[in-house]
C-alpha cells in the first residue's frame, strides 16, 4: 500500500496460502500477470482501488472463493470472470471504503494511509478489533500531535487554496496559484471547485489558507474577500500585514455607539488575519463594521498611528486629534511639555510677576524721562519705542505664523526659537502653567482666554487706580502747596500712553484666542465624525478639540461663549478706535514749522479743543510717531496685517497647502507696500521694518515649498534627508539675517558712540552715550539739508511734540 510497485509476477503470493486480507490500495500497478493471486484460496478481502491497471486477465479470480474485492471499475477496459461467491465492489477515486475487524497490526499500516480507525468488539467473545474508514474526497486523514493512531480523524480540506479529488489521503492537494477554494464550497472535492482569486490580491503565488495574498498597498476585511487599496480609502492609511492601520501623523476614534465591541472585534480580526494555518477562529473570517474616520492630526509628532485610540497618541497628548494635553503636561507652542518641578514652578511665577511689574515701571519710567527731558532725550525714547514697535511685531507674528501653521515641517531649531518667540505675546495664563499646580487648574482655551481677558482689564484697572490715587494726592494733599495741574495732565497723559501700550502689546494675541474661540461652524469648529454614515457629527472647537460647539453643551460653556462673542467688539473696535484717535489727532493739531535757536527744524502740533482730549490723543503719539505725516495711519494697517498672519490664517485653508500660500501672500503684499511707499522716516527703523517683513515673507514661501512637496512626495527618496536639511540651513539663514544686521546695527552704534563720548572732550558721559547710542544718524545729523532731502518733500520732517512750542503758538 502507498509504494511503487508496478508489476505483481505469478505465483507471487506463493508462500502466503493462508492470506486472509491484502491491501494493494494507491500502488502504482500496471501489470498483473494470470497466476498472480492463484495462490490466495482462503483470502477474505483485497484492496485494489486507486491504481493504474487499464485491463486485468480473465481467470484472474478464478481460484479465489468467499473473497470482496475494491477496485476502480471505470478504468478497466476488461473485466475478469469471477466465482459466483466472489463479491467486487466498484469504487471511484473519491469514494472511501471502509474495513472492518482488523487487527492492531494490520491498523497501523492503514492509519498511515489516509484510514481512521476505530476500536470496536469483535465476535461472541468480545474480542477486540478496528473498524477502518478511508477519508473521503474533500478530506485528509489527520493524527493529532502527541497522539496515536486510534485518535485519527477526517479533517475537512482548509478554504483556500486547498481541495482534495481523490480518497484515504493524508493531506490535500494545491490549487493552481491564483485561484482558491471559497467556505461555501469547502471543502474542495475538485480542481473546478477552485475559481479566481478577487481582486487587489497577488494572483501569481498560492493562495494559502486565503482567497490569495493581498498586493502591496491593500488590505481586506474578510479573509476570503477581495482586498482594497489603502490610499483610495483614505489618506490617513497604510496597509499593514492586510490589515489597515493609521498612518503616523493621523488619528481615528471609535467612540460611537457599540464601539467598543466592534473594536474588540476588530482587533480580533487583525490577530486571526495573520494566522498562516488552518488554526485561524471562523468567528473572525471577516470583520462586520464600519472602519472610523480617519484625520490628520495638527501636530503630526503628536500621533503615532496604530489601531487602539488610547495607543495613538505620543506620551504627554490625548483626547481628539491627540491635541489635548495629559496629565504632568502644559500647553506650549501647540506642544505638550512636561510639567516642571513644583520649585521651578514657583520660580517662574515669580519672574513672570517680576517681568511684569518691571514692564510697567519701564513703561512709566520711560515715560516720565519723555515728558520731562527735553529735545535729544525725548527724540531717543521716541526712537527706543518705535524700534521696539518693530522688534515685538516681528516676534508675535514669527510666532504666531510658526504656531498657525503648526503641521508644515519647519526645522526643529526654528520650531525652537519659536517657543521663546511666544513669550512676546504676554499671555500670563499660558506662562504661568496652572495645571501643573493643581489638576483642578486646567483650563480649556475658553477659560484661558477668558481669563487673559480679564487679567488685562485688571492690569487696565490698575493703572486707572493709579492714576486715581495721583489724583486724590494732586487734588487734596499738594493742592495747599504745591498747585501742579501740569503734573496731573502728565500722569493723566502717561496713564492712558501706557494703557494703550498694553492694548497694543496684546491685542494680536488676544484678538486670534478670541475669534478661536467663537464656536462658528466651518470657521472655527471641525466636524469629527466617528464613521461614513454616522448623521448629526459632532462639531468641536479646533482650538480645544475637548470642547463641543454647543451652547446647551454644559451651562458653563455657554456662559463662556457668550463671553467671547461679547469679546469680538474689542477685536473689531481696537483697531477702529485707534484709527480714530489717529484721525481725530491728525485733524486736531496744525503742522508748523518751528526754527529754534540751535537751527533744528521742529513741527509743532496745535490742540483745539479741551485738555482730556488733547492729552488722549498725545497718548497716541507711539502710534504714529516714527511714520511720515501723510502715513499717519499706517500702524493700523500693521495691525491687520499682523492679525491676519496670526489668525486670519487659521480660518482661511487651515491645516492645508492654501493656509501656508494664503499667509505668503498677505506677507508679500505687505512687503511690497511697504517697499513702495517707504512710511517710515527714519532710514534705520525702515530698513529694519523692511528686513523683518522680508524675514518672514521668504520663511513663508519656503514653507509653502516644504509643504507642498511634503503633500506631493510622500514616499521618502534618496534625497529627501539632503533636501530636508538644505532647507533648514536656509530658513535658519533666512532668519538669521535679521539678528546680524540687530548685531551689526548695534556694534556700530555703539562704536559711534564711543567716539563721540569719549574721544571728543574725553570724558565719558553714560547719558550722553545713551543718547547717541539710540538716536538714528539721519536725526542726529544737524545739516538741515541732509534731513529735508530724506523725505519727499520740505514740509515732512521729523515731528516732536513739546507743551513748551505749543504753548508759544
């Protein structure tokens, strides 16, 4: 049984007379000559079936009595003459016959042969014997490891790429690659019960126990189903092993109703998807669900990618998107950073109040030497502030542009700079790290903005104390001996300078938390839905993906949008009221030209009206101080502009290539405007302007490059590490330009200085380097030709506003 003989000779079983059962099943017999089994007079049962023979001879059988036979009659041309009491049975290749009362010797052998066999009584005396059965087509014989023979069993042909024609096999025949046997017609009795493999699957290699791998870039859901490429569902996918996983960069969520079940079996799924055997569950052939959403993240580092919501998220960061901070972390930069210890905490609080009480004694300090000092002194504070106008602008857009366009790939160095950029913006509440007190100080970007806003009308109260207590002193306690009205018009005028300082210092950031957080859809919230056919999504606020935009979403929420939809008038009326005081000073004072003794050419600005008035909008005068007279309004305009870098962009394109084109854009059209008419008067201050708008125009157009190749390549290439840091050292050039020509600008005047200070009547006078140090070259220059020729023409020259002039016109 189961070798390769070919040829039984006669007389062949000569010496076995006595030979009651004779197993020549699956041999490859050609030839049996007429003598052959002439010899077997006592034989019972003989097995002949799954052989080559085309024709027996005819006396064959004829010595042989009380005898059944098994043998494939179908492919016998001739047929033997048999004993009337000799029994054949015709058999097909896939029909199993079945033995009975066998011994355990004999079993073993057909146990081996694709036969399961069973133990059963025998005779009166119960006897022990075995009852063996071929596996029929469609099954192989199996023995369980670490079991013998008796625990044998007929084991249905795996789907796949499995079937099995013929019977007593031991193992099941391959389908031609490409094509596999589907679980409705398991298992496979037939080559024809093998079909095509669908499509998105490798057609070219076996099918396995699979309707055939899928190809690369594809996945499927059931293990007999057709497989679908990755990047035509959606691009927050990669094929992983056949299954589908979130990219890095990306996020999905499954909390929606009966989730968590559906998760459970999905991962189940993917488990049993990599099993390469028949060991694999039925119950998770195929995954019955909808597969979630998936969304790119804002900051891509943040997600991981996999397939479990709490695993895609990096340490520090959870909740939508993973956007929301964890536990021990703070908000920074559109980062989470580790909370610091409770001594540095404590620390940095203190130096955040220390900063602040020391911006507003500069602030008043500058001021007073402003007002009290005479021409040079009040020239070099004027131009100590304009210079400062120029520095802090730049800052907060830098920083608000690197924070809006947080998901274009900037150089991490920049990214770094960018942390410490933020400090500029003056937000206490985002300095201060509350949460990292308490838990039960964290905040949302609600709470925060609310409070920003009411720490800034409490740093406004503050001074209008101030200036109360001024007041009450002036009024009731130097009345009797010293009657100063001219000194409470200065604090009066020093109050309301600095109050708009302080406006004007906050408003871009305060103006882009404000409008973030206006729950308007399309604008400011993102709808997140969980799978395709989910109704009603959810929308969330993008600046807090925690928060739902909803006012009956909690009464404190919608207290707090209120809150901040009452706020949009400080961010439409600011930048109007400014303009307005900067008409209303425009239209109040008239342009006269003063000649002094020391030939310096002065125009003086005459008030019409009361004394509040005039002190309110002397209080202006930072605004318009350093700009040409007919560019009086010219801050304004960079006002827009830095709210439209460091918010409008998020509204427009946000988290697309269209947000990072739509700021280059505005960068540039300022750029050229400013290029164009050349606002400002001193040559330093507008070469300085010009290089901190072309700083940020070109770090904007390179970063419409980066991203634009980051969305159009997405595969990494040979040259993407020497691309990537080809436009670091560019970007980083870019912006470096602006701190050399800060520290060429500085060295130099601080050379000039010391030439005039120290070399001149050789003494050197810390005030007088001051003064020289931090005045422009054109104003300190005394040739009233080379001042005129600096502007357009004779009647624009460099304005001072001093009570002393105005109150001799």
């Amino acid at each position: 049984m189961d070798n390769n003989l070919t040829t039984i000779h006669n007389n062949a079983f000569s010496k076995l007379a006595n030979l009651q059962d004779l197993y020549l099943m699956r041999c490859q017999i050609q030839v049996i000559e007429t003598g052959a089994f002439n010899d077997l007079r006592f034989l019972k049962t003989m097995y002949l079936e799954d052989n080559n023979m085309t024709s027996l001879p005819s006396s064959l059988f004829l010595y042989m009595d009380q005898c059944t036979i098994w043998l494939n009659c179908g492919q016998l041309e001739t047929f033997p003459q048999v004993h009337k009491n000799l029994k054949t049975l015709c058999v097909t290749n896939s029909q199993g016959v079945t033995v009975s009362g066998l011994n355990a010797r004999t079993v073993l052998n057909l146990a081996n042969s694709g036969f399961v066999c069973n133990e059963v009584p025998v005779g009166l005396m119960s006897r022990s014997g075995y009852d063996c059965t071929e596996c029929p087509a469609g099954k192989n014989a199996t023995i369980p490891g670490g079991h013998s023979f008796d625990a044998a069993f007929c084991k249905d042909c795996p789907a796949g790429g499995w079937y099995q024609d013929e019977a007593g096999q031991k193992s099941c025949k391959k389908c031609v690659n490409g094509t596999f046997v589907p679980p409705t017609k398991n298992p496979g009795k037939s080559p024809g019960d093998c079909i095509v493999c669908p499509t998105g699957t490798n057609t070219e290699i076996h099918a396995g126990y699979r309707a055939c791998p899928c190809l690369d870039g594809f996945y499927r859901l059931q293990r007999f189903g057709k497989c679908t490429a990755c990047n035509v569902t959606s691009d927050g996918l990669q094929c992983k092993n056949e299954y589908p996983v979130v990219k890095p960069g990306y996020w999905w969520s499954w909390s929606y109703p009966n989730s968590s079940d559906i998760e459970r079996r999905f991962v189940n799924f993917t488990k049993e998807l990599q099993i390469r055997d028949d060991s694999y569950a039925n119950v998770s052939v195929t995954f019955e669900g909808d597969l979630p959403i998936t969304y790119r993240c804002p900051l891509p580092e943040s997600c991981l990618g996999g397939i479990r919501g709490e695993e895609m998220c990096k340490e520090g960061y959870k909740g939508p998107l993973c956007s929301v901070c964890d536990t021990q972390h703070f908000a920074w930069f559109n980062t989470c950073q580790p909370c610091p210890p409770l001594w540095r905490g404590v620390l940095q609080l203190i130096l955040i109040a220390v900063l602040f009480v020391l911006l507003m004694i500069g602030l008043f300090k500058a001021d007073r030497l402003r007002t009290t000092q005479r021409h040079h002194a009040a020239t070099v504070i004027d131009q100590i502030a304009s210079k400062l106008k120029i520095l802090i602008g730049f800052a907060q857009v830098m920083a608000g542009v690197l924070s809006a366009l947080a998901y274009v790939p900037w150089p991490s160095s920049l990214l770094y700079v960018g942390r410490w950029l933020k400090v500029v913006e003056l937000n206490a509440v985002d300095m201060s790290n509350p949460s990292c007190f308490s838990p039960g100080l964290r905040m949302n970007e609600l709470e925060k903005t609310v409070v920003s806003i009411i720490g800034q009308t409490v740093l406004l109260l503050s001074i209008l104390l101030y200036y109360l207590l001024r007041y009450c002193v002036v009024s009731f306690c130097w009345k009797r001996f010293r009657p100063d009205v001219h000194d409470l018009s200065l604090a009066r005028r020093s109050c309301l300078r600095n109050s708009w300082w302080i406006l004007f210092l906050c408003y871009p950031s305060t103006a882009a938390h404000i409008m973030e957080t206006i729950p308007y859809k399309d604008w400011t919230c993102v709808q997140l839905c969980h799978y395709e056919q989910q109704r009603d999504c959810p929308w969330y606020l993008k600046a807090d993906l925690n928060i739902e935009c909803r006012y009956d979403n909690g009464g404190g929420n919608k207290v707090l949008f209120i809150v901040c939809w009452t706020m949009t008038v400080y961010v439409v009326f600011l930048p109007l009221l400014l303009f307005l005081g900067l008409l209303k000073r425009r239209r109040s004072f008239t342009q006269v030209r003063y000649h002094s003794s020391s030939n310096e050419d002065f125009v003086s600005l005459r008030r019409r009206g009361n004394k509040v008035m005039g002190d309110l909008l002397n209080s202006l005068e930072f605004l318009d101080e350093n700009y040409r007279f007919k560019f009086w309004y010219w801050e304004i305009l960079e006002i827009i502009r830095k709210f439209l870098l460091t918010c409008g962009v998020k509204f427009f394109g946000s988290g697309s290539l269209s947000g990072v084109a739509i700021a280059a854009l505005i960068a540039n059209v300022f750029l050229l405007l400013h290029a164009q008419f050349q606002p400002i008067k001193r040559k330093s201050e507008h070469w300085l302007q010009l290089l901190s708008l072309l700083v940020i125009s070109l770090s904007l157009m390179l970063g419409t490059l980066t991203a634009l190749q980051e969305a159009t390549y997405n595969d990494v290439t040979s040259d993407s590490g020497y691309d990537r840091k080809a436009f670091s050292v560019i970007i980083l050039l870019v912006n470096g330009c602006f701190v050399f020509y800060l520290i060429g600008r500085v060295c130099v005047s601080a050379y000039k200085s010391v030439r005039k200070t120290c070399f001149g009547d050789g003494k050197c006078r810390f005030v007088t380097f001051l003064i020289y140090f931090f005045s422009d070259d054109d104003s300190s220059n005394s040739d009233s030709t080379n001042n005129t020729n600096a502007f357009e023409d004779e009647s624009e020259l460099p304005m001072l506003v001093d009570d002393c002039i105005l109150s001799e016109i």
